[in-house]
C-alpha cells in the first residue's frame, strides 16, 4: 500500500507498484489534465510537480512515490488565474493545447527556481517540453511576462 | 446554393465519404441551409429557433453555433461560428458552441486542406445572417413597424424612430413561427463586420490552460476496458501463431483479441494484429510486451528505403510522364550552352502529432457510437459500417478536441480499430495508441526524389526548363496500381511552377508504395517548393545574381497563369475565384525582402539569409530565413519573416500563429525529419530517434506580416511549410558554402572542417 498526497487529498494505492505515476492519475483517479505523449519522458506532456518540483509522471514508479505531495495542472487554478496561466491566456499560447498542460507545470517550476529567467534559463528549463504545433515564441513571451507580473 | 462546389476530376475514391477531399479536389457543401433538424441531435436542433442546422437560439437569449470542423489548433473551431455570431450581430458572451457528430448533412466535415474557411465562409455568413432576417421580422410584427425601419445592436432589434428594444430570447419564439427565408437574405457588409476580420481567441482558451479540456485520450466511458494493440511490423503482414499465456497473467489484463489483417488496399482499415485488453492503460502496454507472436510479413520484407531511395534517383533521371508542356525545353538542352541540372531529396516523414492515435468506441444493440480526436468523422463512419456491416447512419462519431493532427486523424484506422474490439468485447472498449505505434504505423508524407535542369542565358535565365519528380502516390492507399501522382498532388508547387521561361516542361515518373502514404501538412509542396526553390536559389548564386532581383525575375511579370493543357484541380477551387496571380506572388517576395532588411543587413561568418516564395492552398507566402551555423555545425534561427497573402484574413492573430507554428514544423522536418525502414520496418519510434524541433532548435522571432486583401480567403494552416524550408536551406549556403540538396540537414555535416 502506498500512501501519498495528490492536489492535497491523501490517497492510498496497491495495485502494480511499477505503474508510472500518469497512468494512476489518469486512468485510476480520471485527472486528464495530464497527458500521455511518448511514454519515456521525452516530450514533457506528463509534467507535474512533486514536492514543488517538475516530474516526468510517464516514468514515474508508483513505489517511488511513498509520501510524496503530488500537484497536477487541475490544481494550479481552476480558472486559470495563476500568473502563468493568465499569461499563457494573455498571449495566446495553446494552438492544440495537449502540450500546455505540461508546459505549464514545467514552466512554474522554472520560475520557482529563476524569478527572472533569461533566454538561456528558459531554453534549459523548457527544452525537454515539446510543442508539435510550434507555439514556443509565445511560450517564451509568456514565461517573461509572468516573471514580470510576479516580480 | 450548389450542393457541390466542385466535382471530381477522378471517380475512383467517390464514396469514400470525405476519404480523399485533398486527393480529389472536390468539397461538398451542405444541401440548402435547411430548417434546423427536429430530431434534436445538436444543442442549437433543440432551441427555439433553429432556422439552419449552425445556429439556434433559446429564449434566454443563448445562441448555439455548431463547429462542424474538427479543432486541431487551427481555432477553426470558434473561427467559422465567429462568422455566424458576426452575421447574426450576436454578443459572443452569449455564444455557445456545439461540437458537431460526424453527419453528411453539413457537408464536407474533412478538415484538411487548409480549406475551412474558404469553403464554408459564405455558408456561415448566410446561417447567422437568415437568423438575423427572422429576428427582425419577428421584431417588426409585433412593434407594428415596417421591417426595413428596424436594426440589429448587438443581441437585440431595435427600432430607432420610437427607440424600442427586443432582446434575441425574446424574439425566439415569435421568430420561430416565421417561414425560414431560402432568399433575398441581405449580408452585412464588411465596414459593419464586428469579428470577422479583426478575430477572437479561442473558445476554449480557459479550459486549454486549466487541463479541462477534453481529447481523444480523455475520453472515459461507464464500463470501458482499455486495449493495446500490436499491429503488425510490415505493412500488410499478419499473424501466422500467437502465444498470450504470459500476456494473460499481467495483473489486470483480461483477454487478447486478434483483429484481421486490411485486405487490400489498406484505405483506412485496420492494421490487423492482436489486442491485448484490459483495465487500464499500463496493464494493457505491460500484457502486450509479453505477446509471443509469429509473423507472416509478406509481400513489403524486403523494403529497404536506402535502396528504395536509389531506386527513386534512378527514375528521376530517365524520362518520365509529361504532366506540362509548353514550348521544346528539349531542342533547347540539345543545343547545348550553359545547362545546369541538380538532384534533390526528402524522405518520408512522420505526423508526430503530440497526441497518439486514441480513440473509443461503444457497439450496443447494433449501433456503434464513437469517441475520437477524428479531422474527419464522416470517413471513420463510413470506415466502421464498413468493418463491422452496418449502416452508416448506425455509426455516430463524436468529435473531441485533437492533440494536434497534421492530416494524420483525416485516416479514421485507430477509430476503426476501437469499433471492431468493441463488437468483439461487447464492452466500450478505448484504444490507445503508443508514441512508438504512431511513428512506426503512420501515413507517412511521401518520400521524392526530384531532377533539376535548366538551360540558362548570358545573364544566367534560364531558356529552358526541366523538372522531375517521383514519389510514391497518396492514391496507392485506395488503389494498389497507383504509381503515378495524381493532378490533386502534382498541382501542389509542380504543374504550377509559376516561372515565365518559353520552354519549360514538368514531368513525373512512377513509384510503388511499400508503406502507407498519407497527406501530410503541406503534402507533396514540402518536397517540391524544396526542389524548385533551392535549385532556383542555386541558379541566382551561379549566374552572380541576388537571389531575391533573380528569383523575381523567373516569376516575371504580373499575370494570370494559363492552365490549357494541365489538368491542374486548383486545390479544388475555381480558377475564376481564385486564379493563379504572378503580381501577388511578386508582391509577397518584394515585401518580405524590404521587412527582413534583404541587402541591408550584414551578416558575420557562419550566418546568412536565405528566400524563398510559394503559392499553395491559394495563397501567396514568402520567407526569409536567418541562420547562424557554429563550427561545430550547429544551426541556430534567430529571425524568420513571412510576407502573406491569403485574400481576406477572418483572424488575424490565430493566422500569425499558424504561420509561427508552420516555421517550426519546417524546422523539424530540415533539421531531422525522417523515417527510414529495413526489411519493412521503420526503424523509427519515439522523439530519440524521430527528433522534432524543441524550444531551443526553433526559430527565436518569426515576423508574420499579412497582406491586407479583399480577395476571397484562402488557406493558412498549411502554406507557411513550403517555402520556409527551402529559405532556410538557402540560408545555410550563404552561411557555410554547403549547398543542400539532400533532407534532413542531419545527413549533411555543416561543421567548419567537414
């Protein structure tokens, strides 16, 4: 049995403990917001955060998870009021949108660690997040505003 | 109104509902704007006033617009029922939209081919702009008043002389009384337009930033089990025994069903292959690992793209079938002089959209009722009454929102795939796709081989013209003869060529497919503007010319072109409506080098800029690209401009998205974009080994400037890939003295002592 916290609400699990964290949240707990996008953290569309940190949950073992606070996009804001999220609104970011979720969540994460991201801090800290549709001059513009908005 | 826009040139592929819109050229719009359906199938059937099947309106004063075209990032989605609202002079607060189920009474539902816009433009306008007629009427029976003596104001009728007011919910249900006009329907015009033109965000903006939104892969069903499915790893192989005793003891996993391999031609039927089902997702990937199976791989074994390619190359070189002609480009080359000829390349290529094939499915009763991230649900019904022997109308396919398309959800298989499992499982069954299924069983973008060769002039223009390509056909998936380009794909940047050269031929020649080809963002103008644009680019350089002053020159001057003699199906639009301007292609190359500051700027070692313009899905692009290559041979883009010409823009800012968005999809498939196979396997899988463009390898500032333009609209979501490729690829020339002939630039090592 393994007990962890998700979007602030303990939960217990014991089926297969090598089962990757996206599949519990998605198939087991229905949380759609995060998506499934290549299965072997390449893209980043699995991205939440564990203990305020960005984790790929596509490669994530249940078994590492004891203890863990899990937070998925359907708890940054429902509304979409956080900064990062009303920049993402403000400038137009999502064509498909399947991706943003997970650009959202790495994108909070990386200015949690840099408040004033330069082109460089946003280039390692959001490369590993794939956008098919190409929507990364938005991204970036979108991530400095929120900086700005935050500051 | 014309039930049908324009009639097939072919008559093979009809009745596949919608199958081959971009293979045919033909788009069917939906019979008469009728009286909206009293079965109620859509939110805006079951209001008050329903005068059409796009719009309804209750009495609380909520209008329904129906999306009838599939949203894959486009906002094609909250774009058209934008019209309809702007006709109807609604408040877009009030606006709801209703998704539509695959039905043929909207017409053509494909959305591919850039051609939503242009094809349902005037539709919508009437749809919003009827609603609107009855409303006032409505208003002027009750006040009393003649109808010409009152307006529309956002929402409401008024009328000005007494200053009387009647909200839209309260006028529903008089309006409804009234006969729905079928003419005399007066349109806005465009200085009274409130959205068209100046645009909306997405509808579904809020829910795309908050994980609501709901995808193919979101979709979840009372009672639904979850399958996986291995597909066989040749095309057209099958199973010959299958061991799934070790499958069968994964926790969680409920039973193996196998599916029939397609018969031939694949179209879009199922691959075959046995399922692995069970209560999740992660149960249903582990089962399937541990299938034993025994393949018959049949008649592609021994696909081999290295040789394949040769083969390709070979053919170019000889002869081919004429496909335009005018002039003796050959008596010209015979003579002898200055002939210049080049070979060019692109292989297959790969959708990737960030959302694998998924799709869910419910057979109940004899009815079967889809699920899908689908761009074309009349083709999955026709797919699925098919395979399972039902009537169409038996099938309903709802529409979810795409994690992106590209043209590959217009091939219904996957959603076939979930129908079959569920007759056969007599439970809701969803079937998802893996990354490494959605890049091995694509409907891969041809690959083309393409032959250059031109006679130039004193001055380097040329006096005579060649060009060659061979590709696999689009058609080979609906018919297993087909080597040939059909019109549909020859007529993207080929026929077309839109150079003024007396002599000038265009020739294609045959390739068997060994795997399924499918359209593809841009589809064959990716692999020809390459051609044509770089080899021109090539042209200008050898003869001491600026690319931009020579590339105008070819073009030459403002003129209509003259199609007698090619069967050239103008992306199924009329030539009349939108015929093939020189002067617009011009004006978009001469704009576009002003804004990027051609001749201007000076660029350092290692950097440069490249052009290149192209007219396909009826608009006018052209690009300048800026690289900068390290010496190690790493490309970075600091600046892409794009000059565009699409007629009337209904969305501004989602069109420059589209455009930004094309510059990185050009980006991925010219750095790394290609699938190879051996003995009938793609050697690809995932994003190690079929890499697309990250944050840090795309273009850092793409400029989209849009020709302002009263012509009638054209495409957008598609013509920003064609030219860009080539400007970039002509960049890199200037930056390195590397001429590119060959995709993807990861063959070429650009490094300084390569």
């Amino acid at each position: 049995m393994i007990q962890l916290k998700v979007n602030g609400v303990a939960r217990s699990f014991d089926g297969d403990p090598e089962m990757p964290l996206l599949w519990y949240l998605r198939d087991i707990l229905g949380l759609t917001g995060t998506k499934f996008g290549c299965g072997i953290a390449l893209c980043g569309a699995c991205t939440v955060h564990k203990n305020g940190e960005a984790l790929r949950a596509c490669i994530t073992p249940m078994s590492s998870l004891a203890g863990a606070e899990i937070r998925t996009i359907e708890d940054i804001s429902a509304n979409g009021l956080h900064p990062v999220q009303k920049m993402w609104m403000q400038f137009n970011v999502p064509q498909c949108g399947y991706c943003q979720s997970g650009q959202i969540m790495q994108a909070i994460a990386l200015l949690k660690d840099k408040p004033k991201p330069t082109d460089q801090d946003i280039d390692d800290g959001m490369a590993a997040n794939i956008c098919r549709c190409g929507t990364y001059q938005r991204i970036r513009a979108a991530i400095k505003a929120a900086a700005e908005e935050s500051a | 109104m014309s039930p049908i826009s324009n009639v097939s040139r072919r008559g093979f592929l009809q009745g596949l509902a919608g199958a081959g819109a971009l293979v045919l050229g033909a788009y069917y719009l939906p019979k008469a704007l009728r009286h909206g359906d009293a079965s109620g199938r859509t939110d805006a059937d079951r209001a008050t006033l329903h005068p059409n099947l796009f719009v309804g309106i209750d009495t609380d004063g909520t209008v329904y617009i129906v999306a009838h075209r599939s949203e894959m990032g486009t906002v094609i989605r909250t774009t058209l029922p934008m019209v309809v609202a702007d006709e109807l002079d609604a408040d877009w607060k009030r606006i709801k939209i209703d998704q539509a189920i695959g039905d043929a009474r909207y017409g053509d539902q494909n959305t591919d081919g850039s051609h939503s816009v242009r094809s349902f433009f005037d539709v919508m306008r009437q749809a919003g702009a009827t609603a609107r007629s009855m409303l006032i009427l409505a208003a002027a029976q009750k006040w009393g008043v003649p109808p010409a003596e009152c307006r529309t104001d956002l929402h409401a009728v008024v009328h000005p002389p007494t200053s009387r007011r009647l909200g839209y919910g309260e006028l529903a249900t008089a309006a409804s009384k009234l006969p729905v006009p079928s003419a005399g329907i007066r349109l806005k015009t465009p200085d009274q337009w409130r959205y068209i033109g100046k645009g909306m965000t997405s509808y579904d903006l809020t829910e795309l930033c908050t994980g609501k939104a709901v995808y193919g892969e979101d979709v979840r069903v009372n009672g639904m089990v979850y399958a996986s499915i291995e597909h066989p790893p040749v095309i057209g192989g099958k199973v010959k025994s299958v061991d799934d005793s070790e499958a069968l003891k994964v926790a969680g996993v409920r039973e193996t069903v196998p599916i029939d391999p397609f018969k031939p031609p694949p179209g879009f039927q199922p691959l075959g292959g046995i399922a692995v089902i069970a209560d999740n997702t992660w149960a249903a990937f582990q089962g399937r690992k541990k299938l034993k199976i025994e393949w018959d791989n049949g008649p592609n074994a021994t696909y081999d793209s290295d040789e394949y390619k040769k083969e390709l190359q070979a053919t170019a070189r000889n002869a081919g079938k004429i496909v335009r002609n005018q002039g003796d480009a050959e008596s010209v080359f015979s003579k002898g002089g200055k002939v210049f000829e080049a070979e060019y390349y692109v292989p297959l290529l790969a959708h990737a959209p960030m959302e694998p094939m998924v799709a869910t499915a419910e057979f109940k009763d004899g009815k079967l009722t889809a699920w899908a991230p689908t761009q074309n649900p009349q083709a999955a019904q026709a797919i699925i009454a098919q395979e399972l022997g039902i009537a169409k109308e038996d099938v309903i396919c709802n529409v979810t929102l795409l994690g992106g398309g590209f043209g590959r959800k217009s091939k219904p298989d996957y959603v076939a795939e979930a129908a079959v499992l569920s007759k056969k499982v007599g439970r809701p069954v969803k079937v998802a796709w893996t990354r490494e299924d959605d890049i091995k069983f694509d409907y891969f973008n041809a690959v083309a081989a393409m032959h250059m060769k031109a006679a130039v002039d004193a001055k380097g223009k040329p006096t005579a013209w060649l060009q060659r390509s061979v590709f696999p056909p689009i058609t080979s998936i609906f018919d297993v003869n087909a080597v040939y380009g059909d019109p549909g794909h020859l007529q993207q940047g080929w026929t077309d060529v839109p150079y003024d050269i007396p002599n000038l031929r265009v020739e294609n020649g045959p390739a068997p497919a060994h795997v399924r080809i499918g359209w593809l963002r841009s589809v064959a103008n990716i692999y020809h503007a390459f051609a044509v644009q770089t080899f021109t680019d090539e042209l200008a350089h050898r003869a001491g010319r600026d690319p931009v002053e020579y590339l105008l020159e070819l073009i030459g001057p403002p003129r209509t072109l003259n199609f007698s003699g090619v069967d050239y199906p103008n992306y199924g639009a009329d030539l009349h409506t939108y015929p093939w301007e020189t002067g617009r292609l011009r004006h978009v190359t001469e704009i576009v080098a002003e804004k990027s500051g051609w001749g201007k700027r000076k660029f350092g070692k290692g950097s440069g800029i490249g052009i290149a313009a192209h007219r396909s899905f009826l608009t006018y692009v052209a690009a300048v690209v800026e690289v900068e290559v390290s010496d190690q041979g790493d490309i970075k883009i600091p600046r892409v401009d794009y000059v565009v010409d699409a007629g009337r823009v209904l969305n501004p800012e989602v069109t420059r998205a589209q455009f930004e968005g094309a510059a990185v999809f050009g980006t991925s498939v010219a750095r790394s974009g290609e699938i190879t196979a051996k003995n009938g396997v793609i050697e690809q899988s995932n994003f190690d080994t079929y890499p697309v463009a990250r944050i840090n390898e795309a273009p850092y500032q793409t400029n989209v400037y849009l020709v302002e333009s009263d012509a009638p609209p054209a495409g957008v979501g598609e013509p920003g890939v064609p030219p860009y490729i080539p400007a970039l690829c002509n960049a890199i020339f200037v930056a390195t003295g590397k001429r590119i002939r060959e995709l993807p630039l990861s063959r070429t090592s650009l490094g300084k002592n390569s």
